[in-house]
C-alpha cells in the first residue's frame, strides 16, 4: 500500500531525464595548435524527482568512423532537477580530419532511469528536433605546418606476426604454468595503445583473454608485445585456438580480427610451427 504522506524528494521516479537543447563554443577546431584544442559543449536538461547522476555525449567522425565519447557529471550549472551540464574536453593530436558528427547521448538520474538515444536509431530526427538540438556537429581541421607527433592518424595498427614459446602446458604442474606468447606490430603515427588476444577450447568453448598493453620491445610504432599470463588452474584439456585479435592505437584506430577471418599471411610463424592453433 503506498505511504499517503512520503517526505518530500522521495517515492518512486521512473522518468528519465529530458534533454533540452546541446551548443557547442566552437564548431572548428585545430588540434595541433599551440595548446591543442578544446571541444566545449553546454547540455541543458531537466529531471523530475531524483535528480541528474551522470551522462554521456558521443561524437564520429565521417571519414575515419571513429568514436569520441565526453563524460558528464559533475560540471552543473543551476540544480540537479534542471541545469546545463558543461563538458571541456582537449581533442586527441591525432584526431581525424574532416566532420565529426553527434551519434549518441545517454543521461542518467540517480534512480537509475536512462535516456540513451542513438544516430542509428529510427526516430533520431525526430529526437533532436524535440530535444532543441540544432547545432550536432564539428570540424577538425589542421593547419599547414602541424607540431611534431601530431596530425590525423586513421590507420589501425598492422599485425606482423605471433608467436608462442610452447604449444603444451600442464597448469597442475608445480608452480602452474604460463602461457608466453610474441606479437610483433607496426603503427603508422599516434603508437601502440592496448590490445587483447583471446583464445577458445575446442571442447568446453571457454574463452581466455590476455591483455597487451605496457610489456613492449622497440617503440609504440614498430616492436614486439609480450604477453605472460599463468593458466587458471582449471583450465580445459585439450586445443585452444586463436581465436581473436584486438590491436588498438592511441588515436583510437583499431584492428580486430575473429578467427574465422583472420588472415593468415599474417600469422606465418603460427601457420608454419602451430598449424593447429587456426
């Protein structure tokens, strides 16, 4: 039964926040200037009872189809029921040339309700023209003589090669047992960011994931990333097979591969020593 007389700001809220409008301070910007640039955006919005918790505004480009993504949260001006949320955010040196368009906003009150809307969606149109939003895009352009290090990087890393130190591993042996694996890389500007090599159980279908991020020879353009992880000690018995690959530069280009398509003449020192592995 519910409480006649609840104090007020409380009871149930199962509205999501409003947006009413987005404006951006510039809609060109240089990001090898002196001092890089800065992409400035005001979201005004409004919540009926428990207020604004936390957001998010995402912007692609047209050329590169890279992700921008601006969090929002503690940058109010007005109150948590009805404010602007404002958003200064220095671009990557490495951002693609050319129009970067809004694709996504998410915001979020304290109650957990979610307004989360997407360019890919059927009524984004018709969102932005009742939300206010007239102004849902930038231009990156750079000048003549951009700084050094910097300049539109939209090339994901290439992979040269894997290679692992052994192809059988006991994890009850004592001490357990590491898996020891070589990917070789090349990155054509922004440097080597994060990456991922995942392999699956032919029989249980289980899938491990090991991590490539700080353990580098050579440099974040060109060198060799080590990855040394112990098995869980539960790990199935028998084949595991490569089964994807995720390399990712500082820019955010990403190369990522299933097994079903990845290439093997890329793989030459698998497709040789490990044949089993694809």
């Amino acid at each position: 039964m519910p409480v006649p007389n609840r104090a007020p700001g409380s009871g149930p809220d199962t509205l999501a926040p409003t947006l009413q409008g987005i404006s951006l301070d510039t809609i060109s910007l240089d990001p090898s200037q002196s001092g890089g640039a800065y992409l400035s955006a005001a979201i005004r919005f409004s919540e009926n009872l428990s207020g604004f918790y936390w957001g998010e505004v995402a912007f692609r480009s047209t050329s590169s189809g890279q992700i921008r993504s601006f969090e929002l949260y503690d940058h109010i001006q007005g109150t948590k029921l009805a404010g602007t949320l404002y958003v200064s955010e220095k671009l990557n040196p490495f951002t693609a040339a050319g129009s970067w368009l809004l694709d996504s906003i998410n915001l979020e009150d304290t109650a957990g309700n979610i307004l989360y809307k997407k360019s890919s969606d059927s009524d984004w149109s018709a969102f932005l023209n009742s939300s206010g939003i007239t102004q849902a895009s930038f231009e990156v352009t750079y000048g003549p003589n951009p700084a050094p290090g910097s300049g539109p990087d939209t090339l994901a890393p290439t992979l040269q090669g894997i290679s692992l130190d052994t192809i059988s591993l006991d994890p009850s042996q004592s001490g357990g047992a590491y898996l020891s694996a070589a990917i070789r890389f090349s990155e054509n500007l922004s440097g080597f960011y994060w990456g991922e090599v995942t392999f699956r159980s032919t029989s249980s279908g289980q899938i491990r994931s090991f991590e490539l991020y700080d353990h580098i020879q050579g440099t974040k353009l060109a060198g060799t990333l080590y990855v040394y992880e112990k098995l869980n000690p539960f790990t199935a018995a028998g084949s595991w097979v490569l089964d994807s690959i995720n390399l990712e530069d500082t820019a955010g280009n990403i190369l990522y591969k299933k097994k079903q398509r990845l290439r093997l003449e890329c793989l030459p020192q698998l497709q040789r020593h490990h044949p089993s592995l694809l």
